[in-house]
C-alpha cells in the first residue's frame, strides 16, 4: 500500500481500525518530503521532529480509544498562519527570522483536531501573486510534467505544489483574491474559499483584511469538507468571525441534482477561455443537467469591473496592514541614520517588488486627492456585485463559472503585472461578495494538464457549495494520485 496515496477519508478509516499508525503514515510523508522536497521547493521551514511527536500523541489516543476527528493527518500549513515556536515568514524578507509567541487560530484549531503538521508552505510574499514567484524563498513548482517547470499557482502554491505531489495529505490556504482557487485549479485539487468569516483571521498574517479568507486545499471534496470542520466556528478574537460553522463526520452526504437551480454566469460568456476550458465545462453541465438539474442563465452585470475593484481595494487594505513592518516590533531592521531613514532602509531591503508596488498604488488610491474617484468607487461595485449575487441566488441555489481560463503556465512565464492580475479575473468577485467557492478539477485538457471549475454560493450556504462539487468531481473522475503525478 502506497500511505501517501490515501486520502484523509480512508486514512481515518485505516488509522481508525488499527491497519495503519499515525507514526508510519507520518514517516511516509517524511520519507516522500525527503525525496521530492528540494525539487518542488514547497515547503519555507520543515517541521520533522514535530511532526513525529504529534504522530507519537495520536498514537496514544488512538490506543486509548478517544481519538480526535483527525488525529494523526499530516498536513502542511501555509506559512502565513502565525504558529508558536515556529518561524512564520509570509515569504518576506522583512519576516525572515520572525518566530512568533502565539498560534494562529487556525492552527491551533487543527492541533485541537489531532493532525500532524509536517511544515510551513510556501507562498508569494504576503500572498501577493499568482505563481507563488514573489517568495523570498523561490517559486514552489508543479508536480505535473516536472520536467517543464510549471507554476503550482499562487499564492498559496506551496500547499498546491505539496499535496499534489503527495508531501502532505492536505494544507491550508487563504483566499483574498482566489489564492485557493486558482492554484487548485490547476494542480487537479479541491480549493474551497469559505464564506467570509467561517474561518477565523485571527493569527493569519493580514493582506487586505475586508476579503481574507483562510480555507482548505485537499485532493477531494470529502478531504476538503474534513479539514474546513477543523477549521471553521467562531472566534471572539476575530471581530469579523462569524456565528457559524462547518461540520461533516467521515464524509459528505449527497445532495440529489434533480430539480436543482444551478446558474451560469452569462457575462462570462464573453471572456476568452482556452477551448479545453470551454470543452471540460460544457461536459460538466451535461452531466449536471442529465442527472436532473436546471440550468439557467444569471447576470452579475458588474463582474468584469471586478478585477479592477479588487486591485484598488486589495492594495489598499494592504498598505495599511503592512504599515506595522518599520523594523521597529517585528523582524528585519535595517539602522538607518535617522528614524525616517530607519523605516526607509528595512522597508526597502525588506519588501519585494510586487509588495512594494501595492504598498505605491494602496497608498495613492486612499490620499486625498484619489480616494473618491479610486477607493469609493471600487467599494461602490463591490456593493453592485454583491447585490448581483444576491439576485441571482433569488433565481437559482448555486452557480457555476469556470476556474481560470486555462492550464498551468511555465514558471518563466513573462507575464507584466496586468497580465497576472487578469488572471484572477474567475475568481475575485466572491471575495468582494463573501460568498463560499468551491474550485473542482473538471477534467484534463489536450495537454494532459487538469482543470477546475467552480461551484458558487450564497453566504454560508457552504455544505451545498461542496454537496456539489462533490457531484462534478464524480462526473469528472480525475485521477490525482501522487504517486501517478510525481513517481513513487
Ligand atoms: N492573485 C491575487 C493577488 O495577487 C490574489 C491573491 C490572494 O488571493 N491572496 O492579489
């Protein structure tokens, strides 16, 4: 049996029945991190001793028979939750040597649900990116058609990269802009961005604090739906943390398509999208109405202007929340000769280009001069586009867009600035609405390269945002094993 090919629903049954322990299901990762690790470049810091003595703790749980929902999953966190006693980075110089003293919510609520944490992944630097290439650490890589150096996506890529490649059962993301999504999407995985405040902030590095959402990244929905009960409930620390949470047993139970409202976006229908996209999904909503469900046409009129409202809003949040790096409290410090030029130096020899250009345009957009015309009327369409939903969720229960417009790209991919911006453009505006999505790999085109698609939601409707990408990951029937992708 190859352990690191199990999911986390049959590594529970395994570990639950006595076939399997958490300690050998543990050293398999370890082993597999040892072979493959340096060639993906996913993980910033490993966490080997750690990861066996949570193993050796489930161990004795599991013995005792009063194990926790998922005691022994080895899993790799993106490493901008905060996590005690361990190096959190953000992929920024400026937090290179940052060992923080508290652990994240997140995190802890993992700890809380028994698994194993192999190590911090890798992420473009603050989670600004697409490619994960703004890490201080280098790009993680994809593990399909090594040989080609693909982007594992961004900027959670690093979880991507490790858990389709099988150097962790499942990880963490966060979502600001589609950071779950779209590397999920192109690496065969499952990605869900939960609602808005399902998932607590608290202890995650901040980006734009109005659209983060930490969510799972797993190789099924069931996994993903596991590891998002872990994850999800409220927390006081979290002014934005919502009453509500997410609970599934061993796995999802079925929802029935027939009679099923399912929408798609008719102002998508404009954007180009490579013509396996456009295939795999047509397939998709074959199958969908086969089995019984409606497909009907909803308009979100505002949603191209999406794209353009998150990169005013998203900077803006941004320079605000990374103001507290002046090498004053946290990491890198660079002496200048006075404290102007102190805070002048460190920020300088401490942020990447891509930071510091948000940190540029954020700054710009809020001054006097612009805010009107910039900030408010991004606000503006984020209100537009979120009523838009709203109206549409009148018309039908969930909605399907596909998840990028194609397949992974080379990493030396020379793309400007706009060029990765408008990649994000299937996915930003459920940040600006705060609604649940779900991205499902919806097949493998021409290149041999996966796809994903996307199941929408209303707020907190996010049981039946996964119920349904549970249904298109049948119907698609990826095969996404490790050991298939990577070698064994
Ligand atoms: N690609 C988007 C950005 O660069 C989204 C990032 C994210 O979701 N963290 O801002």
């Amino acid at each position: 049996m190859n352990l690191t090919d199990l999911t986390i629903a049959e590594a529970l049954e395994k570990l639950k029945s006595g076939e399997i322990t958490a300690t050998e299901l543990t050293r398999a990762y370890l082993d597999r991190i040892e072979k493959f690790g340096d060639q993906l470049n996913c993980y910033i810091t490993l966490t080997p001793e750690r990861a066996l003595a949570d193993a050796a703790e489930s161990d004795k749980r599991y013995a005792a028979g009063n194990p926790l929902p998922l005691d022994g999953i080895p899993i790799g966190m993106k490493d901008l939750f905060a996590t005690r006693g361990i190096r959190t980075t953000a992929a920024s110089h400026i937090l290179e040597n940052f060992t923080p003293e508290y652990e994240s919510t997140v995190s802890q609520k993992f700890i809380d649900a028994g698994t194993v944490l192999l190590g911090k992944t890798n992420l473009d630097e603050f989670a600004m990116g697409t490619f994960s290439k703004t890490s201080f650490f280098g790009a993680p890589i994809s593990p399909y058609q090594i040989e080609n150096k693909l982007t594992a996506g961004g900027s959670s890529g690093g979880t991507t990269s490790a858990v389709a490649s099988g150097l962790a059962i499942g990880g963490t993301g966060t979502d600001t802009g589609g950071s779950i999504r779209f590397p999920a999407a192109i690496t065969g995985l499952v990605g869900m961005k939960p609602t808005y405040g399902l998932c607590s902030r608290w202890g995650c590095v901040a980006f734009a604090s109005s659209l983060d959402t930490p969510g799972p990244i797993a190789r099924t929905v069931d996994d993903a739906a596991l590891l998002l009960s872990a994850m999800a409930g409220y927390d006081e620390k979290d002014s934005t943390s919502a009453n509500a949470g997410f609970y599934v047993k061993d796995r999802l139970t079925q929802i029935g398509l027939n009679k099923l409202k399912i929408g798609v976006i008719k102002e998508f229908d404009d954007v180009e999208i490579s013509p396996d996209m456009k295939k795999l999904f047509d397939e998709r909503i074959e199958d969908l109405k086969k089995s019984g469900a409606e497909i009907i046409t909803v308009s979100i009129p505002n949603i191209l202007d999406a794209l353009a409202a998150y990169y005013i809003i998203a900077p803006a949040e941004a320079s605000s929340n990374l103001a507290r790096y002046d090498g004053m409290r946290y990491g890198l410090r660079v002496e200048g000769k006075d404290l102007i030029d102190t805070y002048k130096k460190t920020r300088a020899a401490g942020f990447g280009e891509e930071v510091q250009r948000r940190m540029v345009v954020g700054t710009a957009v809020l001054s006097s001069e612009s805010y009107e015309v910039y900030f408010m009327q991004a606000a503006r369409v984020r209100r537009l586009i979120a009523d838009a939903f709203n109206r549409a969720f009148e018309q039908c229960d969930l909605i399907v867009c596909p998840s990028s417009a194609g397949t992974a790209l080379p990493l030396d991919s020379d793309l400007s600035p706009l060029e990765y911006y408008a990649l994000d453009l299937f996915t930003v505006a459920m940040n600006l609405a705060g609604i649940p999505a779900c991205s499902v790999p919806c097949g493998l085109a021409e290149n041999k390269l996966p796809l994903g698609m996307q199941v929408v939601g209303r707020a907190f409707d996010d049981m039946r945002v996964l119920q349904l990408a549970k249904h298109i990951e049948e119907f698609a029937g990826l095969n996404n094993k490790p050991s298939e992708i990577m070698g064994k």
